[in-house]
C-alpha cells in the first residue's frame, strides 16, 4: 500500500520502461513505482518476494495514504 500521498510513476522517466509489469518477479527490495510528494520523486519498494499479479493504479494517478497499488503474489 502507498506510504504517501502523491502522483504515481510507473517508470523514472516519461514514456519510460516500467519498474515492473504484470507477471514478473520481484525480490524485496527491488523499485517497484516512484511516488512524487510535494516535487521530491520515492522510490517505492517490494516488501517481499513475489509474482506482480495486478497493477491497481494507472501511471500518473493521484495516490492516497495507505491505497493498494499493487497485487503481489508472495513466493
């Protein structure tokens, strides 16, 4: 779930690669988003090691506190 509210980034750059994609393995640690508060860009990262099963926001939504950004299945 998001840590902050903000703009989300599914990429580091416009029309960029995204961090990740439905179907993909992730570790803890690894860049899964970048959520801009108040101009300052955070990296989000996986608390755990998984499969992404579902991305729950499009790039560039306005995120909440708290709000589910992603569907990981733990591994």
């Amino acid at each position: 779930s998001a840590p902050l509210v903000g703009t989300f980034y599914e990429s580091s750059t416009p029309g960029g690669k995204a961090y990740v994609s439905v179907g993909q393995s992730v570790s803890a640690g690894d860049t899964l988003c970048i959520v801009e508060a108040m101009k300052i860009m955070n990296e989000i990262e996986s608390d755990v090691n998984g499969v992404i099963k579902e991305i729950l926001v499009d790039n560039e939504d306005f995120i909440e506190y708290g709000q589910d950004l992603f569907v990981i299945e733990k591994r």
